[in-house]
C-alpha cells in the first residue's frame, strides 16, 4: 500500500505542478499588449476551465466520470 501513496504523492506533485504552470500561460494571454480578444473569449476560457475542476473533483468522489473533450472556442471568426 505504501508504495501507491509514494507513487501517488511524486506524479500529484509533478503534475499539479505542471498545471499550475500552463494556468500560469493561459493567464499570461491576458496581455493585451500582446493579444486582442473580447469578454466572450474569456467567458468561454474561464467557463472551461472551470468545468473542468468541477470534473476534477467529481472524479476524486466517484472514479466512473468520463473525461471531457479539449477546449475549443465557440464561433471562432
């Protein structure tokens, strides 16, 4: 058992890790010195990541969950 906690522990940290860091990126995309977008563009960014840690922490209740799809943008012109 304690060898599933050990490997539980070191790929939570690493991969916790790593998602902060690509938040991080997707944060920096806010930079409009640098980006032009619009406040649907960041509805849908906001909703989709939030929809997401919904499904993060169902999946830590019930494993059964289905994983969603990858993000795209609604209308893209």
């Amino acid at each position: 058992m304690e060898e599933k906690l050990e490997k539980f522990e070191r790929l939570a940290e690493k991969r916790v890790t790593e998602a902060i860091k690509k938040i991080r990126l997707v944060g920096n995309l806010a930079n409009k010195n640098n980006y032009e977008y619009n406040e649907e563009h960041v509805k849908q960014i906001i909703d989709a990541l939030e929809s997401e840690m919904r499904t993060l922490k169902n999946r830590f209740r019930d494993e059964s969950l289905s994983e969603t799809s990858n993000f795209e943008f609604k209308n893209k012109k």
